[in-house]
C-alpha cells in the first residue's frame, strides 16, 4: 500500500473540508534521498509533483541524478530547467527547514499524518483516516 492513492481519496472524498500540506522528511542514511526530495519539488515548480512523487516510489532505489533526469523526461518537464533546480538545489532550504520542523516534533518515520493534531504514523488504509476525519469533522 502506498500513500498516494490513500491521500487522493482522501483529497476527493472530503473536497473543501480537508487541506493538505506536505512536508519533506528526506532521510539521512539513505543515499539519494535529499536529491529526490529536489527532484519533487522541481516537478512541483512545473506542476507535476505528483507524478514525479509516484514514480520515485515505483522506481526506487534507482534514485541518482541521472534516473531523476529520466523520470523528469517521462513527465514532458522543461529538462533545463528541472536539471538547473536540482542542481542548484532550489530548494535546499526549505528542505532543510521541514527536516527542522520534523526534528522539533520529535518525528522518525514517513510518511506521519496529522488530522487537527492527531498522528497518524506510516500507511494506513482510507478507513482509518475517515474514521479520525469524520470524527474531527463533528467536532467541528
């Protein structure tokens, strides 16, 4: 099971009712995790973030410059421009200041969810997340 589609049905089913805000937590032992973390946010620039997202989870562990170029080929991104962001790392600081934030929250695992202050840790299927949803929204 992958986050994607749980997060996308999630996007469809509460349309207006939930806001989604995604936080980069690239790991550190792992080889190409803070150049992937570019290359979404590079896509992101062109609008195809979740595409480049999908394809470096169906893809990995291939993961290096040159793959990353590939990927971006697939997507029909600008490739100047989305080999310039990441070898410029464009977004290298607000990288840094999501791993920051996930240090002060006292985060170890991706992917970490928060509904209205509730953690959700790791994958979960849609039902778990409706039911903490459901539940906040009658809260509400």
């Amino acid at each position: 099971m992958a986050a994607g589609p749980t997060v996308k049905k999630i996007l469809e089913s509460y349309q207006g009712k939930v806001r989604l805000v995604i936080k980069n937590f690239p790991y550190k032992y792992r080889d190409y995790a803070q150049i992937a973390a570019e290359a979404s946010l590079a896509a992101r620039d062109q609008g195809k973030y979740w595409e480049m997202h999908e394809l470096l989870i169906r893809r990995s562990p291939r993961l290096d410059r040159e793959s990353l170029i590939v990927y971006a080929r697939e997507l029909g991104l600008d490739i100047a421009q989305f080999t310039e962001s990441i070898d410029k790392k464009k977004h290298a600081a607000a990288i840094e200041r999501d791993k920051d934030l996930a240090a002060k929250m006292d985060l170890f695992n991706t992917p970490t969810f928060f509904i209205n202050g509730r953690k959700i840790v790791g994958e979960r299927p849609f039902s778990t997340f409706k039911q903490v949803i459901d539940e906040e929204l009658k809260n509400k």
